[in-house]
C-alpha cells in the first residue's frame, strides 16, 4: 500500500477530521497508488494519520474514508457507511411526507464524493471523485441489497468529474424499463421527474422543507417565481391560497413540465403564468413596465462553483436581489438563495443588504434557510453546507 506523506506542519486539517488533502499540503507519495486506490496518510515523522483515496489529476488529491487506523477500507466498510447513512434518514425523512429524498450525501455521510436520491422505487446515483469510482461495482450492489430499490440510474454527467480526470458517464445501471418519468410525492402534492434530462438528479429535493415553508407567507399574495425550473415553488404557493404565479425560466421544456405539474395537482390554471426566458432581462422587463408582486422567489443556479468565481457571482446576485426588492410591495416577501458553495452564508446576507440598500428600501430577515435535512452538514466539514436561503419582509 502507497504512503501519503504530508509536508511538515500540514497535518492540522487532518488532525481536525477534515476529509480533504490538497496537492499543496502532500510531500510524497512512496509506493504505487492508482486511481480511488487507498493510500495511508502519513506525517513526516511516520504517524498515522488517515487512509484516505487517492486521485492524482485532482487538486484536491485525497479524501479521506476513516481516521481510525485499525480500518480496513473493503466492502465490509462500505456496507456500514451505507447502511447507517440510510437508516439515519428514516429519523430525518417519514415516508409519509415524501418519498423523494437523499439517501447518501457525500461526505457528511463518510463516503466523500458519492451521492445517492431515490425517487419513489428509484435511485439515482452520482459517482463524483476518484474514491467512489473505484469502488463503484460494489457501492451500487450494496445500495441495492440495502434499501431493496432494485432501479438503479446513473447521473455521473457533471463537470466534477473532469477535475478528477474521469470521463463523463450516464446511464441505466439496473432495474426495469426506464420511464419517461418518476411520479413522486412530497407534502401531499405530486411531481414528475425526469431522472435522466433533469437538472442534478432530477429534481431540486434540498428545497423540500422551503418549499413547505413557502406555504406560510403564500396566501392571498401575487408570486413572482424566478428560475422556477418545473414550478414546484408555484405549486405550493397556489396550494396554499395564492392569488397567483409567474414562473420564468430559461427552458421552456420545464415551464411545459410546470404546467403538468399544475394540472396533476388540480390547480387552478387562470392562476399560473409561464414565462421563458432570462431572467435578468426579465426582472428589468418587469420593473420598466412597473410590475409589482407581493411574493419573489429567487432560486438561481450555482453562480460560484468554487472561491475563485465568489467576485464575478456576487455581481450577480447583487443585481437579480436589488431588482427583486424594487419589484415587491410594501409588506412583500422576497425567498432568496444560493447554492454556490464558494459564496458563504455571512457574504451572502451581506450581499442581500447591499441589493436592499442600492433599490432603497427597508427589509429585515425574518427567517434564514438551508437544504433539507436528509442533506446534512458534518461539522468537519462546513463546505457541506452549500444552500443559503433569506427570508426577507420589505
């Protein structure tokens, strides 16, 4: 087995249960290590550190899987991980209020870089960094024999994996014909989810407790609802009482999904607007024609995937926030995210202070958000927690 010999002083993230080890932190590596193999991770000195696997053409060279040195990283390791993450979700998850939802999330489930949603009698698999790839065959047997979902699909299709030096892959892995799409439930309403063109895995299930949320402050008020992708905000706000929705995106193939959506849960229609296009020119469109909402949703796509874009994104998210607030009614109500995992959660209120300010209005958050439970955040590791959301009153 290959030792990982880390630079004098570099340990300190390590020795804090960090589960990540940059190229910049490693000394030598003795011995042959290849692709998601295990390598020991060692100080200068010899000690033992971790074991962790190992991807070369990665900046981030190492994940760890334990720091216990008496672990023996085999399909016996695998199946506890596995097995204890599915079971905490039972506590996190009843059955009853949905049956879409993360069953593995990466590393705050001891398994950097896999991912697992089941959707229904569905898994959807993402197999993102070198670690997981290595020991695919055997995660995704043992995922099968531990939840009893024999329909499996692969959504290894993200950019991700190119930094990792692994090629792109997407595909059924097991189970029966592939639907078009998967019916599921979540607080008493149904979606559809198209597991294989869908954005992530399919469907944005982080947002499920936001979603509910959003029920709260919905009734009676006019939504505005934007990167609306297939409308599951707009569904919860007409559920719930509102007066009406406009939903815009980009892709009209969501908006047509939206519109499902609405009919599958007996919606009124007359209440549901669709809009394609960007959303950018739409909200200055909106504010020039002088629109006014008493409900703004904004759930945008990652605009910093890593520190090194946080500049350019919070321009972005400055100036989608400042037109948002000059759109609301006094009393309004402005649901507003990021999940860009470079953009922490204090820059990102800041930046929702600064759009208040610049629009000239007077706002204070009433209620902060994050992802869904059954996404949780390891305390070794605060990267975990990417989705940021405010609630903010005008």
């Amino acid at each position: 087995m290959a030792n990982l010999i880390l630079k004098p002083g570099r340990e300190k993230s390590v020795l804090h249960r960090h589960p990540w080890i940059f190229s910049g932190a490693i000394d030598r590596v003795t011995g042959e290590a290849g692709v998601g193999e295990t390598v020991q991770v060692c100080t200068q000195q010899g000690k033992f550190l971790a074991w962790a696997a190992y991807s070369p053409a990665s900046q981030i060279r190492a994940r760890i899987w334990s720091w216990e040195e008496g672990a023996v990283i085999d399909e016996r390791f695998f199946a506890n991980r596995l097995k204890h993450a599915v079971e905490r979700r039972k506590d996190l998850v009843r059955e009853e209020e949905s049956n879409a939802y993360r069953l593995i999330h990466g590393e705050s489930d001891g398994i950097p870089g896999l991912v697992v949603d089941r959707y229904a009698d569905w898994m959807v698999v993402q197999v993102l960094s070198a670690g997981p790839e290595h020991w695919r065959e055997v995660v995704l047997s043992l995922l099968r024999d531990i939840t009893g979902i024999q329909n499996v699909y692969e959504r290894s299709d993200v950019d991700v994996r190119e930094l990792e030096g692994l090629p792109l892959r997407s595909g059924l892995v097991h189970g029966n014909l592939l639907p078009d799409t998967v019916q599921i439930h979540e607080h008493g309403l149904q979606y559809q989810v198209d597991i294989v063109q869908g954005h992530k895995t399919g469907f944005y299930i982080d947002q499920r407790v936001n979603r509910l949320r959003l029920q709260a402050y919905a009734r009676n008020r006019e939504m505005l609802n934007c990167f609306s992708y297939t409308g599951a905000f707009a569904v919860n706000a007409l559920h719930a009482g509102g007066k009406s929705a406009l939903s815009v995106d980009s892709s009209g193939e969501a908006l047509e999904r939206g519109k499902e959506h609405i009919r599958l849960n007996h919606l009124p229609e007359d209440r549901a607007d669709w809009l394609e296009g960007d959303v950018f020119q739409v909200l200055r469109a909106l504010r020039d024609r002088g629109r006014s909402f008493d409900l703004i949703v904004l759930d945008p796509p990652k605009f910093a995937p890593t520190a090194a874009q946080v500049e350019r994104a919070a321009r972005g998210y400055k100036d989608i926030n400042l037109l948002a607030f000059k759109l609301l009614r006094p009393g309004g109500i402005l649901f507003t995210f990021s999940c860009s995992g470079g953009v922490q959660a204090d820059l990102f209120q800041k930046i929702v202070a600064g759009a208040a300010f610049d629009a000239g209005v007077e706002a204070r958050v009433v209620e902060t958000m994050r992802q869904s439970p059954d996404h949780p955040v390891a305390l070794n590791f605060p990267e975990g927690a990417y989705l940021k959301g405010l609630v903010c009153q005008v």
